[in-house]
C-alpha cells in the first residue's frame, strides 16, 4: 500500500500507546452485529503500471471523432501553462481559504476571477463559482423567489434545455410555478406574453440561446418597468462576450452561466465552472462563496472569504443555498485564461470563433440545407440537412456532425476547426446530396 | 463581567428594554454583544411591522456568526436606529445607547413581566 | 523567501497577448446587429509573466503535499499522482458529454464500474453519480425522500429529523427541499439514542438524516435501533457519507437501514480539494429508492454500455451533464489501486492515528466526550480560555509552527471545538510533530499567552482582519 506510512512495528507501538491489543479493538465502540465478516468483494490492489495500461486501454477509442457538437460544453484550445499550473500541489491539495494567512495565493486568485468576471459580465460582483451553468441558473431563480417573495418564475425555451430539467428537478423542493416562454419564428424569446403576468418573481432570458441566437436582451428591462421581477440573464458560452454584449449592458440584475470555455476540457461535461454574476443590491441574498479585501494586524492587503453569515454552515435552514464548495481549481483555470488573452485577445478568439461558424453555416446554405432560425448567432446553429443527403456518412469519416435535435441538427463551430476541416464537412454534404 | 444598568428591563433573549413615555426602546445587552463579538451587521425591520412577542424582527451578524433579535414582547415598531446601518460597530461599543427599533406595545402590562436587571445577571450566571 | 505579488490589473503593461491566437482561416464575418460588443478594460500577459504571477501566488498557499492538513470532517487524504495523469487522458479529457454512447465505451466503463465499485462498499442497491458536490447528494437523497412518499399517496410528511451536531448542509439542504427542520439532540455521551428519536417520531416525519460516525468522532451505536424506528415509523433514513473514511470494509451502511448515502469522493476516495472544489458527491440508494434517482444512469447490456433516461418516477437532472466526470474517474483509479482489502486497511490505519493523537493530546486538551474515536478525535479549548487563549489562537499558533491547524468551532454544539482528522496517510513523524506543537502550545497558553494572541508572525500574512473584510465589503477590483 504505497500511500500508508507505517511499519507493522510502528503499528504494534502506537497500539501500545493507545492501549489496544489489536487493530480490530479499535472498532470496539461499533457493535459486532453490524460488522462485516466477510471483506470487499472488489478486485486486488493493482500496481501503478497495471493501472495506468488499463485505462490507457479502455480510452484509447473515446473522443476521436471530428466534433461538431455544442449545446453547453465547447471545445477551445487550452494553452499548455493551464494545466501545468493548475497541477501545482499547492493549488490542486489545499482545502477551502478558512485558514487566510495561508491561502493567500487561493484568496488573490478568486479575489482577481471576481473582479475578472464582473467586468467581463459588465456586473456589479461575481461570486467564486457555482458547481456549473444549470445549477448557477436554478440558483439565481431561487434567489428571485426569495428576494421577491413570489414563487412564479417566467423562463425562456431557449434556454438549454438540461438547465432547464435541473429547474425542473429544484422546483420539487421549492415549489414554484414555471411559465415557459416559446421563442418565435426568428428564434427570439415571445416576451409579449409577460406584460400581463402580474407578479413575477424574475424573467430568465440565455444569450445566445440553446440554438445560438442572440436575443434582444434590451427589450426585458422596459417590459418589467418599474415591477421588482428580477432580470436573469442566462448563457452556456461565455466567449461570446467577446463579440457581443454582455449581461451587464442589459442591464440585468443577475448573470448565470458557463465558463467551461475559458481553460476547462470537455471532460464528458464535467467538471464546469458555474458562473454567478450579480448587482450589489443582492450582495446578502446571493448563494455560494465571496472573497473580500482586508488588512492583516500589520495592515497589509489581505483577501479572505466574507459575508459568510449567508452560509449553511452558519445559517443552516436559513442559509441563502446549501452549497458548501465552489469549482476552486477551475477558478484557477480560467483565471490565467483570461489573463492570457486579455480584453483584446478575448475579442480576437470570439471573431474567429463567430467567422469560422458563418463560413460554415453560409457553406451549408449554399449546399441546399436550411436554417431553423434566421437571426444572428454565435458559434451555434440549428440546421436542416437535404432529405437526399444521407447522414451516415459523416460516420465514414469520423464527423460528429452535430447534435440532432428533431430534424434539424445543432452545429457548433469553434476556433479549433479550421477551414480545411469546414471545407470536407462541406465536401461530404456535397457529394452526399 | 457584563453590566447590567438598574434603569432597563431585559428580555430572556438578552434584549434591554427602556420605558420612555408611552413608547419602549431597545437593544441588545452587554452580555449579547459580547457574545456576538465584532459586529459586522445589523438586519433591520420595516417601521409599521406589527410583531408577537418572542418574534424576530431583524438579526445581528459577526463575521462568523448570526443571531435573531427578538421582540420581547408584542406591539408595532415605530422607529429603528438607521445609523446601525453603517455603524454596526456601536452595539460592541456602546450597547446601552445604542438602541435597534422602538416599539409601541400592545399592552402596558407586558413590560413590568420582564426582567430587571438583578434578575437578568443571574440568568447569565445561572 | 518573502515576496510580493501585485493584483493583474496593478501590473503595467496589461495589453500583451499571451495565448497561442489561430490563423483566421476563412474570410472575415462580422456581427450584423446592434448587439456587437466594444472595447473590454481586461489586461491580458505574456505566457511568462503569467507563469510568474500565478507560481507566486501558489506558494502562499499551504496544500496536503505541504504537510498534514488535519481538518476534522474533511478527510485530506493524500492525492496520488497517478490519478492525475490518468485524467489527462486524451480519450476522457476530449469526450464531449453528447456524443453517441458507442463513442464514449471507455467514458461509461468508468462510470458503471464506479457505480458497482460505491454500491459494494456501502452495501447498496442503486447510485447516482450526478451530484456535483456532497451537498447537492443530500439535495437528490431528500428530494427522492420526498418522491417516494408522495409515489405512496403520502403527502403529509414534510419534517426532516436532523442531529444537533450535524453538518450546516444537512438542514440547508432540507429546507431547499421544501421541508421544515426538527433538531434531534444528541445525549451527554455525544450519540442519538433510540428513545430521542423515538419522542420525535410521527407521521409528520418523512425521514432523518445522520452523519456516522457522527462529527464528533463517534459510532452512533444505536444506528441499528433508530433506523428501525424511523422504518415503522414509515420514515426513511439518510446517511450523511461525510465520515465514510472510518467505516471501509468494516460495515456496509446498507446492512444497517440508511436508505440512501452520498458519499464525498474528495474526502474518502482521494480526489483533490483544489481550494474549494470540483468535488463530486455520488448517491447509493437500496433498491426502494432506484425509481426515483436523477437520469440519465448508465447501464450495461449485451451490446455495452448505455446512457438511460427511461425512469418515469425520477426527481429529474441535477447537473449540466453528467456529473464532475474526471473527479469520478480519479476516485475510481483510487479504488482500483487499493482494492477491498486496501480500502479495509485505509479505515484501520485512520483510526489507529486519530486514536494515537487523542492518547497523546488528553492530558493537555479538553475531551468532551469519552467515548471512543473513530477516525477524528475532537478537544475543546476550556483549558486554555483559563489563561485567554481560544479555538482561534491555538489554530494560529499551529499555523506559527508550520502545520495547517484542525476544523475550529464545529460541530457548532461543542464550545470551542478543536476537531482533529490525521487520515490514513500521516507516517508517525508527522504524527508526533503534531501532537508536540499542540503540546507546546498549550504550554504557551500558560506560560506566554501573548505569543499565541499574537500570531502568525511568519506566514504570508499576519492575523488577517475577517470583521474588516464584512463590515466594509471589498469584493472585487476596478480596472
């Protein structure tokens, strides 16, 4: 056992200390009945090597395939230096900051993600993650049923639809009564139907939408007029900010999302790094960990976790959420994201990602396909192959074509598909029509 | 040890309690705040907010630690202190003039049930 | 060395690039609407200059390869590396979370084999490995509590018994369900007795939830006694999985009556804390609850292995997709590396050492409760606030002297509580250096209490102001 320190001699001396004649006597205070007799049934310890050749094996066939999937998970370029600073022990095996004067590396870095993001988000504040988009979301609505004391909450269709089902799944406990918004033919959110909602405790609004579109966020703020019902602006892919505008713009009371985009793998969808984004008015009813500037005795600039009296481990049923961690290491990766590229180098990889998309997207026009929605999107769009063309053909040529969606299939285009790559996807549709 | 003025009445929750002509003022006690420690925070309730006796009308918050602050006993609140809102600082200070919301009660009588000040030491003593 | 490390925005020269930009390949698009974004105030570096700022900052932190991290409840067990490795694997870091289950063959074997691996160990019957965290475990488990009774036409069952000791999560969790809290307190001897649980019992209870052993280091012995009451009762039982790390190989939980656990992969299967998270929270249920868990769950058949959402009684998803995958996969690598009889032996060796501290530490430091410890041992600081010194200032001291300190006041119903986790990992050396830094410092808090007061002095920051930090929130910069 590699990863346990003592020798049998050690053991028999700290028995001595303790008093017990054997190990098993340790386990005294557990009655025998609920003991096991027998042991585990799972397989015998394996060495390291052994180890490493089976999962070498049994992953050497997943993600191959020429990708062009989306819908909430992307796949960007992640610049070496991530991964190989996120690896550092004292970054990857400490806990949470409670100990601030030695976690200041942890505090400075979510204090920097904080003030990152909100500018980035056009917000007041950003919390220090939530564990993902959809649970970011479900919070954020949450928090509106509690500011505004009203449990009916307006959300768009084009939202992703698992952030959705999670609302759906948290409603359970909450009790709340969804009103669905259908998008119109352009792809936009209806948002005519709200004005004679009274009592909303919040709008939910994601942009771009499920299927790419960008919304007319402006339209959200003036419908709500001077009612309480809170503005949650939703999004999946975060680069988009690059090009479009943000949240903040909008003027919207709460951001929730994504930032899988800025530094994480796709990982099967896991881990993500949910974004929570918010206007200083609801600094002590937003969930999840705050850093906050400080002195040391010395008055030394210092960062610690503040406000923590919103918390379940002091709040307890009152807390504003049950969360107990944040995605502190993806924090991490998507901090020096940023701060590799910068406002500038943000803007840049956006336009890239927004061209490579529409050459892809007008390529496909041309070839006879067409397009659910007509309006505007970024990276995502919902398209409809030629009845002729048969689809196993992608298989052939290890193209993920998309995400089928009914009769249409979601393409996601980023910054890692090149021309030549769009140009054969192209090829493929031709020759199969 | 935590003083207690002869002047105030007190509440089992640690509550001072002030007559001042036919309206009641209070705050929290020494001993509460010291308690608390830092406070960082003060939660107040709306002016109008009609309450039962032993309900919460706002809560104290320390850095690391949340506390209600009961009415002690039922009426309507007709003030409270705004100045708490950026000097939370002066209930550790000053605990006895510091007070939180002043209450017009629903009955004369309840404020002669509380505590006086002897028997209120002998609670944190006890 | 002590150095100094300004924020990003305070660097000059913000405007680099320091990311590998790809060639645009194809003609120029540009947004049509009045949507299109200008400027964005956010600096960016060179590759070098961020290697620097970001290697500075990591070494004002303090990690479990650093030296023993011993909070009490968070089992920081030592990460080993080859899990890391095996996480960057190409085949997982690059599957995308939609793509065709015959695509994701190598990605599902370690989600099933996971499953299997967690139900044998607590003896269960179904799992979920969605939950992100151990606090969304506890939301699924309450909201299939709330599920299965309603499944039954049972609708007035809205209270959850939960222990005065228990974790904050546990009623935080409860009451984002929707039920109300009834606190069940523990005896003198630290433990639920069946007679407590008994008085609390009614039709109004729809389940308990229970940490064991509990957060104070203790078997609750009369597990067995209070799940049967919580059953005829029609109730159901919730383990909180917090404290599994003492209980491998020695009992399953679900021979006991917990009806469902989460257990936190990052506590006792050795996936790294990373300052806060990702961790991953999966649920085992007995076969009563399968119907209700969230989908999709893989399944294995003839022609391999499959996502399957056709559960028509399921609470629904909890995740964006499937759940913190690399955190499952690095727990799985753990568990095929100790295997049953390793995983037996991890148990044993955690308690002996928190055993081995409490003999060494009792003369010195208040113990509560008597009863044996299991896998942490809990002090209090009543000796030392004699002479002035809290929780607080033994914790600072501990940092002084170069080792993290234990949990500090919690569970929130012990004054001053010192909870003290060594895990499996710590040799004897690290060990003993533990115990004679809290024996010196409780000689310190005799002799020269001011030392204690008035430290740290040699960490990277000095007792940090945490009242300054809520009175005046600072909670972000301005570029």
């Amino acid at each position: 056992m590699r990863y346990l320190s003592h020798s049998s001699n050690e053991i028999e001396y700290m028995l001595g200390i303790i008093g017990k004649k054997s190990i098993d006597e340790l386990f005294d205070s557990i009655p025998k009945s609920l003991q096991l007799e027998k042991g585990l049934n799972l397989p015998k310890p394996i060495s390291e090597w052994e180890l490493e050749s089976y999962f070498n094996k049994i992953s050497k066939d997943d993600g191959l395939q020429k990708s062009y999937l989306g819908g909430g998970i992307y796949n960007h370029f992640i610049p070496s230096i991530i991964p190989y600073l996120t690896s550092r022990s004292e970054f990857l095996t400490s806990y949470t900051p409670y100990q601030p004067e030695i976690s200041q590396g942890t505090l400075q870095t979510q204090f920097e993600f904080q003030t990152y993001i909100s500018t980035y988000l056009g917000m007041d504040y950003s919390n220090s993650s939530m564990y993902d988009g959809a649970t970011s979301f479900v919070e954020g609505v949450l928090l509106s049923v509690r500011v505004n004391k009203s449990k009916k909450v307006a959300v768009s269709m084009g939202i992703n639809p698992h952030y959705l089902d999670v609302l759906k799944t948290y409603s359970q406990g909450a009790d709340l009564e969804i009103i669905y918004l259908e998008l119109n033919k352009d792809g936009k959110t209806d948002l005519d139907s709200i004005e004679n909602i009274s009592e909303l405790a919040s709008i939910s609004i994601q942009s771009p939408n499920y299927f790419g579109v960008i919304e007319d966020q402006e339209k959200v703020k003036p419908i709500i007029g001077s009612n309480c019902t809170l503005f949650i602006s939703v999004f999946t892919e975060i680069l988009s900010f690059g090009l479009f505008q943000p949240p903040g713009f909008y003027n919207a009371d709460l951001a929730c999302g994504e930032a899988q985009s800025f530094g994480l793998s796709q990982n099967y969808g896991g881990p993500c790094l949910g974004i929570f984004g918010f206007k200083k008015d609801f600094l002590r009813a937003v969930p999840g960990r705050l850093v906050g500037q400080t002195i040391d005795k010395n008055g030394n600039r210092s960062f610690s976790l503040t406000l923590a009296t919103r918390e379940q481990h002091i709040r307890r049923e009152k807390a504003t959420s049950n969360i107990c961690s944040n995605q502190g290491l993806c924090v991490v990766s998507a901090t020096i994201y940023m701060s590799l590229l910068g406002g500038e180098g943000l803007k840049r990889l956006a336009s890239i990602n927004f061209s490579n998309s529409e050459y892809l997207k007008k390529g496909l026009i041309n070839l006879g396909c067409s397009l659910k929605y007509e309006s505007e999107t970024f990276n995502e769009f919902l398209v409809k192959f030629p009845k002729t063309f048969d689809m196993n053909l992608f298989k052939k040529y290890k193209i993920i074509p998309g995400y089928k969606i009914d009769e249409y299939y979601l393409i996601t285009v980023t910054e890692v598909l090149t021309k030549i790559d769009m140009d054969e996807f192209l090829l493929i549709v031709r020759e199969g029509v | 040890m935590s003083n207690f003025p002869q002047d105030l009445m007190y509440a089992k929750t640690h509550e001072w309690v002030k007559k001042d002509g036919d309206v009641y003022i209070v705050g929290i006690s020494d001993f509460a705040q010291s308690q608390l420690g830092d406070i960082v925070y003060v939660d107040l309730p709306g002016v109008g907010t009609k309450l039962e006796s032993g309900d919460s009308f706002g809560e104290l918050e320390s850095s690391k630690a949340v506390s209600e602050i009961n009415m002690p006993f039922s009426g309507e609140i007709i003030a409270v202190n705004n100045e708490l809102t950026d000097s939370p600082e002066l209930i550790n200070s000053e605990p006895y003039s510091s007070w939180i919301i002043k209450i017009k009660a629903d009955s004369e009588d309840d404020f002669n049930k509380l505590l006086n000040s002897d028997e209120a030491k002998k609670i944190i003593e006890g | 060395m002590n150095y100094n490390e300004p924020l990003l925005w305070e660097k000059v020269n913000g405007i680099t690039v320091g990311y590998s930009m790809p060639e645009l390949s194809v003609v120029e698009s540009f947004p049509q609407s009045k949507h299109q974004r200008g400027s964005i105030s956010i600096p960016g570096f060179s590759e070098p200059v961020i290697a620097r700022h970001f290697t500075k900052l990591s070494t004002w932190n303090y990690g479990v390869d650093t030296d023993i991290y011993p909070l009490g409840s968070c089992t920081m067990k030592y990460n080993p590396k080859i899990n890391e490795k095996i996480a960057t694997l190409n085949g997982f870091i690059n599957s995308h979370p939609l793509q065709d289950d015959s695509y994701s063959q190598g990605v599902l074997e370690v989600l099933y084999q996971t499953g299997e691996a967690l139900k044998e160990i607590t003896g269960m019957d179904g799992v979920t490995l969605q939950p992100a965290a151990g606090a969304q475990g506890e939301l699924v488990s309450l909201l299939m509590f709330k599920k299965y009774h309603r499944s039954r036409g049972d609708f007035k069952r809205d209270t959850i018994l939960i222990p005065d000791s228990a974790h904050g999560t546990n009623p935080a969790s409860a009451s984002l369900c929707g039920f109300k809290v009834k606190v069940v307190k523990s005896n003198e001897e630290g433990i639920l007795t069946s007679e407590i649980v008994k008085s609390c019992m009614d039709e109004s209870i729809a389940g308990i939830m229970i940490t064991n052993p509990g957060t104070l280091g203790i078997f609750e012995s009369n597990i067995k006694e209070i799940c049967d009451i919580i059953h005829d009762g029609g109730g159901l039982v919730y383990g909180d999985g917090a404290n599994l790390n003492a209980l491998l190989g020695v009992i399953k939980v679900g021979h006991v009556g917990i009806d469902a656990m989460h257990m936190n992969l990052h506590k006792t299967f050795s996936t790294p804390h990373g300052g806060g998270g990702p961790g991953a929270g999966p649920v085992c249920v007995k076969s009563h609850l399968i119907p209700f868990l969230p989908v999709p769950r893989v399944i294995k058949t003839s022609s391999g292995y499959k996502m399957d959402s056709n559960t028509p009684l399921t609470i629904g998803r909890v995740h964006s997709f499937n759940g913190n995958f690399s955190v499952i996969l690095k727990a799985y690598a753990y568990i095929l590396t100790m295997g049953g009889e390793g995983l037996k032996h991890v148990s044993e060796i955690a308690v002996l050492n928190a055993n081995y501290i409490r003999q060494n530490l009792k003369d010195f430091y208040h113990l509560p409760y008597k009863k044996d410890s299991l896998h942490e041992v809990l002090f209090t600081d009543k000796i030392q606030k004699e002479y002035g010194i809290s929780t607080l200032d033994i914790a600072k001291g501990m940092i002084e002297r170069g080792i993290h300190p234990p949990t500090i006041y919690f569970p929130l119903v012990v004054s001053g509580a010192l909870l003290i986790e060594p895990t499996e990992n710590e040799s004897l050396d690290s060990l003993n250096n533990l115990i004679n830094i809290l024996r010196e410092i409780a000689e310190l808090a005799k002799d020269s209490p001011e030392l204690l007061l008035n430290a740290p002095n040699n960490s990277k920051r000095c007792r940090v102001d945490e009242t300054r930090a809520a009175r005046e929130p600072i909670l972000r910069g301005y570029i």
